[in-house]
C-alpha cells in the first residue's frame, strides 16, 4: 500500500491528487509488472487469475481521459465497457506516465518527472523522449539511457512473452529500445496498421500468452494541434472505438483480455491564458536554467539569493494563474509516487513549482527552439488532465 501523500502548501482549485494506490494508472503499472515477473501471481486489474496462462491486450491510447470519454464517448464501445476511472501519475504527461507503463515504478524512481527534465551531466535542461536539449542539438553521452533513466524496463526477465506495437517513427528510437529491453518490437504506421499489427501479435501468442502493449499516440497529437472536443479529436475517437469493436469481433472466442486506458486527459488553454516570460525579462533573470517539466507545472531553478525575489514575483504575479511551492515541500509532498528516490531528483525538481491553476500555462522561451502553439495541454492537476479510463473486456 503506497504512503499517503502530505500536502502542506496551496494546491489549484479543484486538484486532482494522483492515486498510487488502486485507483492509480501507477497500481496498473506496478501489478502488471508483478504478473510479467511471476507466472504465479494474478493481474486483478486485466481480471487474469493467479497462475492462468492468459493473453492481455493493453491499449494505451495517449490523452484519452475519463471525463472526455464520459461526455463525448457516449453510446461508444469503449464507454460501454468502461469500469472505472483511475488518476495519471504526477505530473500528467506522456514521459511520467507512459514511463511509468513502461517500468512499473513512479515517476520519483524513474525520475522522468516532465517532458522536459534538468540534468547538468548531460548539458541542462532536455527532453528525455526525443534527447535533445532544449533549443539544442540532440543529447549524446557515454551510456546515456542507463544513466539518465537507470530503473529497467518491465519487460526486461520478464518470464512471460511481450510484444510491443508502437509507431514506426518512435519505434526504434533510443529511448524506445531502452524502455523496450526485453520485449520484441513491432513497428506500425497508421490506425489500420496498428490493429493488423495486434491481431499479428495476437495469433503469434495464441499458444503460450502474453503481454502485447499497444501504444497510440494520434489522438494526443490532434488534440495538442486542434483542440480537446475539436471535430477531429471526435473523429478521431470514433475510428479507436471502430478498432476496438473490430479487436472484439476477431478475437471473439479466445478470452483475449483487451485492457484499454491512457496516460493523462486534456484541457484546452487560451493564449489569453498564457503568462509567457520573456527571455530577456525580469523572471528570466532570476532563473540560472529555462523552465523544466510542462506548461502546465513547471520546474525552476531560481538563481542563489534571488529567491525571495521569485517568491514576491510569483505571489503577485501569478495570483489566480498559478501556485508557487517549494521545490523541498513538492518533494516531501509524495506528489511523484513513492518508492527509493531518482538520484537526480532532487535536481529535477528545482528550486520551486509552479502548479498553473485550470486553463493557465506559463511558457518561457530559448534560443534555437521552435515555438509550439498548442491548444489542448496537460500535465497539470485538474480533473480532465488527471482521470483516465479503466477500459476491460473479454472476447
């Protein structure tokens, strides 16, 4: 059972607090990673009995929250066979969570706390899934990914067989094969090449069973470029649940369980929502690295002896935008999960956090780096980003 977390400082209205305990996409994590590593033990969560020689599906669909399926998916398989809502880890984004699917430990231990992270090892501030650095080139270092991201992949000694559909773009990049060790890698392109691969991976451990992890990252990118509840985002949810009614119905008779969920939800933030630094402005001069971690809580590393400054800055300024907490109160918080901590962390962390009250982004900017204007955010503590779907189903 995880330790209870200790909040002792201002949350956003309406917090969301992560659940490492069942109702958590971390328990899902962890206890599947337990059913992989002992033939023994039984996956409540996918409904697969000790010692049962059963064959999962688990779809990941990137950005699929729980209150979007409730109120758009109505009427859909998916929400037909929906059991529960579980919370993302914190923050909720695609490298803590996916991170944590892909390890079965919390974002404290992996210490992919953001999409960006702090590490001065490998040049400052990067981005641990593509490894560039911010505004740079890419990041290349002795054994990086076993310094940077130490903890295993789940799959790695797993005794029972997994098989890994994931876009052909990502598939084999560095961070891929890192997080895949031990399992085999079948690459896709396209939502009609993703269910083919599966229903291959399917008839390949029809015999002895198995994991196959599925990962779908094309209903996260359109609702970054055009919206959270956009016409496209729609049709998008309409073409999944098409492919899970079509999984059903060929694996109809094998008591295939198909576990389907996703790693954060969305909301959409205005630019009229954004507090943007400017890289020459006052903040940017307290700061000794650009912002780390997401738009919607960042990481700080305020500069020795400007943090009173900072603090002043941020209870002014960001009143009703956004809550300044110490980087050592977020720590002892537990809002990263339990388990022995990231040996960086501490580092990854920063100074202080700033948690962007709903529909509030903060962005900073470097030289070199491409601008992204993004409609539909996450990453923070709200309800839309923070609930995901429990999706099961027997065929």
């Amino acid at each position: 059972m995880s330790p209870p977390l200790d909040i002792r400082f201002p949350l956003p209205a309406a917090t969301v607090l992560p659940d490492y305990g069942a109702d958590g996409l971390y328990d899902l994590a962890s206890s599947l990673r337990a059913w992989l590593h002992d033939p023994e033990v039984a996956w409540p969560v996918g409904e697969v009995a000790a010692g049962e020689k059963a064959l999962v599906i688990l779809l990941v669909i990137d950005g699929l929250g729980d209150n979007f399926l409730a109120d758009e998916g109505q009427g859909s398989a998916l929400h037909a066979a929906r059991r529960r809502a579980l919370t993302s880890v914190c923050p909720s984004t695609t490298a803590s969570a996916v991170t944590t699917l892909m390890t079965g430990v919390a974002p404290a231990v992996h210490g992919l706390n953001g999409w960006f992270i702090h590490d001065q090892r490998f040049g400052g501030v990067l981005a641990p899934l593509p490894l560039t650095l911010r505004g740079g080139p890419p990041v290349e270092a002795f054994r990086l990914l076993s310094r940077l991201c130490p903890t295993p992949s789940m799959f790695h000694h797993a005794r029972r067989t997994v098989n890994l559909v994931s876009p052909a773009d990502i598939a084999f990049s560095r961070f891929s094969l890192h997080h895949a060790r031990g399992a085999h890698i079948e690459p896709y392109e396209g939502m009609d090449d993703f269910g083919a691969a599966i229903l291959a991976m399917a008839d390949a451990l029809r015999e002895d069973g198995g994991l196959i992890h599925a990962y779908y990252p094309g209903f996260d990118g359109r609702s970054h470029r055009y919206g959270c509840r956009s016409p496209e985002v729609l049709a998008c949810l309409a073409r999944l649940d098409r492919l899970f009614v079509r999984l059903q119905r060929a694996l109809a008779g094998r008591d295939v369980r198909i576990v389907v969920t996703a790693d954060h939800g969305f909301i959409d933030a205005s630019p009229e929502r954004c507090v943007d630094l400017p890289a020459e402005g006052e903040v940017a001069r307290m700061l000794a690295a650009p912002l780390f971690g997401e738009r919607r809580l960042a990481f700080c590393r305020v500069r020795g002896g400007a943090e009173t400054d900072f603090e002043a800055w941020a209870a002014a300024e960001l009143a009703g935008k956004g809550v300044a907490v110490p980087g050592e109160a977020f720590l002892a918080s537990g809002l990263l999960g339990p388990g022995p901590a990231h040996r960086r962390l501490r580092e990854r962390v920063g100074t202080h956090v700033l948690l962007m009250e709903p529909g509030w982004t903060i962005v900073d900017h470097v030289e070199g780096e491409t601008a992204h204007e993004l409609i539909g955010v996450h990453g923070g503590l709200s309800a839309d980003e923070m609930r995901v779907p429990l999706i099961v189903t027997r065929t």
